[in-house]
C-alpha cells in the first residue's frame, strides 16, 4: 500500500506571506544558519500526521471534517516573532506568533490529536502552541544576533488570517526542500 507525508494546516493570505517574508530577509542579515521556510510554503501547522496509507485519505478527511463541523469562521492575527525553545538554550525554529481567538485553534488541535490516534498518528502529549514556522536553525552560529534582531519584531503585526477551512495536505521531500500539495480542502461546518 502506497503511503504518503501528511499534515493538516491552516493557509495564509497573501497579504501575510509577502510580511512573513520579508522578515526573512532581514533576518538574514543575522547571520545565522537558517533554513527558511519556502514562501510558498508558509502555513500554520495544526496537526502533522506523517505518513498513512493513501488509500485513507477519504476517510481521514472525514474525519477532519467531523472534527471542525461545529467551528464557525474565525480571525487571529500573526503577531510577534520568537524561538523555539524558549529561554537561553541554541534555538532551533523560527516562528511567528498568533493573537486573538486561537483557542479555537486549539480545540481542533485537541479534536484532532484524540481522533486521528485510530490511523496510527501518535497522540501528541505536550502542549500545542499555535505558531507559524518561518524557519530551522541549522547551527547555534549566530543565533545570538538572530534573538537580538528579532527582538525588533517582537510586537510586529504581520496580518490577520480569516480561518474558515482546513487544508489536508501531502508533503514530498525532495533535494530542494518540501512539495506540499492540497489532498482536501475541508470547511468549518459541514456536518
């Protein structure tokens, strides 16, 4: 049976993508070896499945839409910059933060995490923390410059995000960094 890399996500506008960014690119005057995240791949990771068997694929959307059949559309704002891990360890990820009704977020990150165990998806037991990946630090050289310039952005507004949807989503990797592709597009509502 052929399986594919899965994950669930939230899409960004344009709008934010082009803020996003641009961060980068200032930030790459850190210094620090980052990996950043593909424009075009810039999303809000809700749920990372891995890999499930292909042939699931109907049945998992499904059980998304379930999941988020009593969601109503909703706003958050991509506000703030920060590290992974917090405190005064090497950062390893690069984010964007979320302001506003995120708990919404995380009751479908809840949702998700107690549904999808029956595909083989293992239960996620620490926090969720809703956050846009913008990019991996690949070494802790010059990663003191990068905390120090993003704390420049550390209130920084990137825009707002209309959430009425989640998208299933296939990644490939390959040589030059991941495919993701839209397997289904699942709206709030739908029961």
């Amino acid at each position: 049976m052929a399986r594919v890399r899965t994950f669930i996500a939230i899409e960004l506008p344009e709008a934010v993508v082009a803020k996003l960014a641009s961060l980068q690119d200032r930030l790459q005057g850190s210094g620090a070896r980052v990996k950043w995240v593909n424009r075009d791949n810039l999303h809000l990771t809700l749920k990372f499945l891995g890999d499930v068997e292909y042939e699931r694929v109907s049945e998992i959307s499904q059980v998304i839409g379930g999941a988020v059949a009593d969601i109503t559309p909703f706003s958050v704002s991509v506000k703030g910059t920060g590290t992974f891990p917090r405190g005064s360890g090497a950062p390893r990820v690069v984010w964007a933060g979320l302001e506003g009704d995120t708990g919404q977020i995380e009751k479908m990150h809840s949702r998700l995490n107690e549904k999808l165990v029956r595909f083989g998806v293992p239960y996620e037991k620490r926090r969720f923390s809703p956050h846009i990946t913008i990019g991996r630090v690949k070494s802790a050289s010059g990663s003191r410059n990068l905390i120090a310039d993003l704390q420049d952005f550390r209130t920084s507004d990137f825009g707002q995000v209309d959430v009425s949807e989640l998208v299933f989503m296939m990644s490939e990797l390959t040589g030059k960094g991941p495919i993701y592709t839209a397997l289904s597009h699942i709206p709030f509502g739908n029961a």
